[in-house]
C-alpha cells in the first residue's frame, strides 16, 4: 500500500535506463496532478452524502452494515488514498512507454478458463468492478480522451503506445484506484461499495480534468489546431499534422482510410469520390480569389446559429437543406463563403439523403417535416464525426431510423384528440434543435428515452393485438365448428325419413355437444370420431334402411345404449334436465313408431349397410370442408402470382388500403390459419380490415392494397445514393 504522505511529488525520479520526460509531458504529468487531486478531493466530499442515501435505501441491516463500513473506511483512509492513486500515475507518466496498468481493458476476456473456476468470486467481482469503470470513462469522454492520447504519442514518437498506457487513460487511473482499494481493511461486500462509488462518482466529476489535460498541452503547442480526434486506428494524429492543412479539413480521410476495411458499406472516401466523379477535384479547398473561406469549425458555429430557426417552422414545413445552407455560407455583410472540398462532399451527401428521406411516400407529411427539422444538426454531426456515414450503430442514424421506422403506421389524429407519438417525435426534435451543439450524447440519451418510450407503446398494442387474435382464432374455431357440425349433421340426415321432434333434437341439444367436443378435443380426436359414429347411430335408429331380417333385433339391442349416451353426453354439456328428459320422450317415441313399421315392413334381400360405418367423402355434398385446413373456396380468376404475394405476406407487415379513395395504413396482426383470413390492425392495434386468402390477392393485383418497406429509412436511403452514384460511374 502507498504511505501516507501528504505531499506528494511528481517530480521526474529517474531510473536507470529511463529517458528523460518531454518537457510538455512533465507539465502536463505535473498539472494533472494538482486536477487529479482537486477531482478526488471532490470525489470524498461527496463519498459522505452518496453513502448516507444508499445506507438509507438498503433493504435490510447487512446492506447497511457494509455501507457504513465502507463511510467509515474512506474517512480514515482518505489521504492514503488519494496519495496512492497519484502515485499511481506519477508512475505512468515517469514509466512511460513500460508501464502496463493492472486492470487493462480486456484482461477479463483473456483469463484462461482454467483458472476462472480456482480465481476469488470477490476478485473477480472487484475487477468487473473495474472493468465497468473503465468502460464508463471511455464511453463519456471518448473524444477528450482519444484527442489526449493523439497528442501525447506526437510527444513520444519513438514509444507505441497502446490507449491503456497512456499515462491519464481510464485504465492507468482505474488501476490506480484498483491498488488503493486493494489494502482497504473491510470486508468484500464493503469494499465492493467503495468500488462502486467510485463508478457512481468519479464518472461525473473528471469531464473538465481530461479538457484540461488536452489545454495543458495546446498551451505546450502540441498539435494545436487538431479539433476532433481521429477514428482509432490512424497513426497517432497524422491526418492533424499534415503541414498546410485547413483545421477541421484533413482528419475526415485520414479517419476514414483507417476504418474503411470495418466499414458496412462504402467508406467517406468512396462516398466522396463516386460524388466528384467526372468533375474537377483537384481544388485545395484554399478558396477562390476574392471569395472567403471557411473552415470546418467556423462552418459548425454558423450551422449552431441557424439550427434553432426549424422550431418556428409551420406543422407540414419543409425547408432544404441546401437552401438552409445559402444562408449560412454568408459573411456578415453577405458577401458569398466558400467551405472546404470535404466539408462540401459531406453537405451534398447529407443533403441527398435527406432529399430520399423527404421524398418516401411511407411517411406522412406531418412526420417528415419533423424529421426534416434534424438536417443541420446530422450535417453538423456529419462533419465532425466521418464514421457517420459507414457506422450502422450510430447513434444518430439509430434515431432517425426509429423514429421513422415508428411512423410507418402513423395517422394525424383529429383535432383534440392527444397523440402520444407526435407528441415523442416533437419533444425530441426540439430539445435537439434548443440543445444540440457538438456532443452526441445528447443523441445517445434521447435514443434511450425513445426506445423505451416504444417498448411499453410495443407492449401496449402487444397487448391489444394478442387480444384481438384470441377473440379471432375464438371465433374462427367457432366458426369452423359450426360448419363441420353442420355439414355432418346433414351428411347422416341426408335422404332420410327423420320425425320432426328428432330432427330438432338434432339440430339443437345434439349439434351443442358436437360442436362442444369438437372445440375441446378437435376434430382429429377420438372423441369427435365416437361423436360421429354416434350420429350415424342415433340417426339409423329412427329410421333403420334398409330393413332387414335382422334389423328388429338389432335395433333392441341398440336402443338402450343409444338412449344412456344421449343422456350422458346432455349431462356433459349441463344441458336442461328437463328438456333432455323431453328430447330423449320424443326419441322413444319414435323408436315405438320404428317398431310398429317393422311389423308390416318387409325385409330386403339387399346386404345390409353397417350403420357405424361412416359415408364416403364422395358422397357427401360439396361443402368445402371435406379435409380442408381452409374453409373458403378460391376463385380461378386470381392470377398465381398474386395468391403468392398473399401467401408471403408475414405477421408485422404494413400495408396501406386504398379504398374509396381513403387510404389507411395497417399491419397484418394475425393470419388465423382455421378459416384463412387476414386479420390487419391500425397503430393502436384496432382491426381496420380482414380478407381471405382470394380476396386479399385480388386486392393486391387490383392496387387497393400496396406494401409499405418497413426496412432502416437511413440505411435505405444510403443505399440508394450508393446504387446512383455507382450507376452514374458506370454509365
């Protein structure tokens, strides 16, 4: 453990063998120092106050205990500390070059599985611990922090540096706060605790220390013109360093020659060569004669002066960008500016993107002129960020894919009725508009709240729409049941001398229970196919054809089953006692009459038909049931094609009806397999419409249906301009 000094020096101590430190690189080593401690200072001021509230929120005494273990801990501990984590770092920068922090990133996934299962279950809690502190760092102060780690490899060309060795890297102050923490006399739970407060408070208190890290050195003259840091993997600033370059011009190729082979599609470079095709690009972008330039940084402050204006604008306003621009690339006494060929290529790239977006007949006009409003802050983005273009991930194309994506199905509501995603939509444009300047993380938050603003609005209409297709398959086993009663009920009846009060015995209690067991046990069960067998019966004994010498006695063996699972099966479906006891009156009745027709009746020599063998399929009339999955019978005038259009529409896919000339949009909510229909839904998962399978393809050839590309409206557009411009090269 580090002493307990309370001075502490980050003089140069020397070692052998060790070269002597740049002098920009001792005073940026010994004004980190002063900040460093200020930044703990701060950190344990307010390690009080954070604890006292966790103590207070913890959910029983063991969790408390560990919190004011912890409290007690850092008070005693405080100095140490401090004096051990600045060391720490006095090392790496004395070090530089050799010194590896402990808790590099990366060292989790590198620890051999063998020896994960022999390594502390505190341990390794404590370096995931770690781990997310690092990550939180690099994720908040990415662009300081890889600006600092340009500018100090420009100070030691003849040591590569790894961004962990950089001596104010996330991982060298980590590892330092790792060590100091690692002599802590408490137990694991509380030293867990302390682990975490620093991730709870160090995070928010260090954006002004890495500002003044990267000032220290501007103030030294190191690479004071460099404004946005390169994409990881270029050389150590060298798009910053090119002699003669415009500040802002040179780092967009540079960036993206380093991150071309990673790219999803083209990178900037292929971008602005396939836009400059055939045209003369040999401009400097020094500017013409007499003609004022403007550079990169002076473009984004005059973009951030005109960004607020699109707040003003009408519902259904949509302003170019291109016009926006002609006001921008002005001087004060409105002579014209010329900007830089790059800074050109990125505006004519944004601009044709947008003109893509603003052109989809998919979004409603309203959402358009809202999504239109973004177009000089994704410019500005655009010119500061040259990954733009080629990161699927970003988050700025992330929203704007969202937010249209969520659109698709949008309708303007009536006047005074609220809509929630209208409401989402320009809440978010405005606070980039009034907010936005340089800084991304404003975009990061504002996908978050948007993406969890459309999960519970997803869930919602989940909700609704899993309702809907209950009550649809309901209705459809239903109905389903009703036509395959129907249709058997028919078949055994068909040509038969049936009395009246038999035939509504049928047509009532008994077609009850068929549909009863058709809807509990389905029609492949073996209770469906007794039930059936029992029809045929029931219907055979009151009227036994043909009559044979053995028919009479048949029948007195027969009756009295047939009269016990009548009255089992009403008793099943809690049918009316009393008018069950009536039916199965009006069933003997008619059996007494079969008997009395016996006794005349004369016997036929034909073979007897076996009355529990069911009819031929073939026999019966044509009701489309006959061992159909689908109940409804297609028309020959619907062309192959469009019954295979029907046939790949999927669950979630929008469409927009045209009928009567008032087009509504709607997705496919459910197809319900038992009768063939297509169940569509509004936004609010409402059903708006249903079609069988004929229908809808007939429909669709008839252009009263047309599908909605519900793919990424950015990475479409993107697409599209690389397709053109390829094109164009070709042509």
């Amino acid at each position: 453990m580090a002493q307990d000094n309370k001075v502490v020096s980050f003089q140069d101590r020397k070692q052998a063998g060790q070269f002597s430190l740049p002098p920009a690189l001792i005073r940026l080593r010994d004004a980190s120092g002063r900040e460093l401690k200020s930044v703990l200072n701060e950190f344990f001021d307010r390690s009080d106050d954070a604890l006292f509230e966790l103590a207070d929120r913890a959910g029983n005494e063991h969790g408390q205990l560990a919190y004011f273990d912890a409290m007690r801990e850092l008070r005693l501990r405080r100095k140490s500390i401090s004096v051990s984590i600045l060391q720490y770092v006095s090392r790496a920068f004395n070090e530089i070059g050799r010194f590896r922090p402990h808790v590099a990133r990366g060292d989790l996934e590198e620890v051999d599985q063998d020896n994960l299962s022999l390594m502390d279950h505190g341990e390794l809690e404590q370096q995931v611990a770690i781990e997310n502190l690092i990550n939180k760092l690099r994720n908040r102060y990415a662009d300081a922090i890889r600006l600092l780690t340009v500018r100090v490899n420009h100070l030691v060309p003849a040591s590569e540096l790894s961004d962990s060795q950089m001596p104010l890297s996330p991982e060298v102050i980590c590892g330092g706060v790792s060590e100091a923490c690692a002599d802590l006399d408490i137990d694991i739970r509380a030293k867990l605790v302390v682990l975490k407060l620093f991730d709870r408070l160090l995070a928010d208190i260090l954006a002004n220390f890495y500002q003044q890290a990267n000032k220290t050195l501007i103030d030294e003259g190191v690479l004071p013109d460099m404004k946005r840091p390169p994409v990881p993997g270029s050389k150590s600033g060298t798009a910053a360093k090119s002699s003669g370059d415009k500040p802002g011009q040179a780092q967009p190729a540079a960036a993206d020659a380093a991150t071309g082979e990673n790219a999803g599609g083209a990178t900037f470079s292929e971008l602005s060569a396939l836009l400059r095709q055939g045209s003369d690009s040999s401009g400097d972008g020094t500017g013409q004669s007499g003609v004022a330039f403007l550079d990169t940084e002076g473009l984004v402050s005059k973009l951030s002066q005109v960004q607020v204006q699109a707040v003003s604008w009408e519902a259904e306003q949509v302003v170019p960008l291109r016009d926006q621009i002609l006001l921008v690339l002005k001087t004060d006494e409105g002579k014209p500016m010329q900007v830089g060929q790059m800074d050109d290529d990125v505006i004519n790239l944004v601009s044709m993107l947008f003109d893509f977006i603003l052109e989809d007949r998919q979004l409603h006009a309203v959402m358009k002129a809202l999504i239109s409003r973004l177009q000089i802050p994704v410019l500005k983005v655009a010119l500061s960020d040259p990954n733009f273009f080629n990161r699927g991930g970003h988050p700025v194309r992330k929203l704007l894919n969202d937010m249209a994506l969520s659109a698709i199905g949008w309708t303007e509501k009536r006047p005074g009725q609220r809509d929630p995603l209208r409401e989402k939509i320009e809440y978010i444009v405005d606070r980039i508009l009034n907010e936005f300047t340089t800084n991304v993380s404003l975009f990061e938050e504002l996908l978050k709240d948007f993406s969890h603003f459309m999960d519970l609005d997803r869930r919602r209409r989940e909700l609704v729409e899993q309702r809907l297709r209950d009550a649809e398959e309901g209705r459809a086993r239903q109905e389903r049941a009703n036509e395959m009663v129907e249709a058997m009920v028919s078949r055994v009846s068909n040509n038969r001398d049936i009395p009246e009060p038999v035939m509504a015995l049928l047509e009532q209690p008994w077609t009850r229970y068929l549909q009863w067991v058709f809807l509990r046990q389905g029609e492949e069960s073996t209770a469906w196919k007794n039930a059936r067998e029992f029809t045929e019966r029931l219907v055979w004994s009151v009227d036994p054809r043909p009559i044979t010498e053995t028919t009479r006695s048949d029948l007195l063996r027969a009756i009295p089953a047939i009269v016990d699972e009548f009255r089992k099966a009403m008793q099943e479906i809690s049918w009316d006692p009393f008018a069950t006891d009536s039916a199965i009156r009006d069933l003997e009745l008619a059996h007494v009459d079969v008997f009395q027709r016996l006794v005349t009746a004369v016997p036929q020599p034909e073979a007897p038909v076996d009355h529990q063998e069911t009819l031929p399929e073939e026999a019966l009339p044509d009701t489309g049931l006959s061992g159909q999955d689908d109940v409804s019978v297609g028309e020959p005038d619907v062309e192959a094609e469009w019954l295979a259009r029907a046939d790949s529409l999927r669950v979630g896919s929008w469409i927009e009806l045209n009928r009567h000339d008032n087009r509504t949009r709607c997705k496919l909510a459910a197809f319900i397999k038992a009768t063939g229909k297509y169940i569509f839904v509004n936004r609010s998962g409402a059903k708006v419409a249903e079609y069988q399978r004929e229908e809808l393809a007939r429909a669709m050839a008839a252009g009263e249906i047309g599908m909605l590309d519900d793919g990424l409206i950015f990475d479409r557009a993107l697409e599209s301009i690389i397709d053109n411009l390829r094109s164009s090269r070709k042509d």
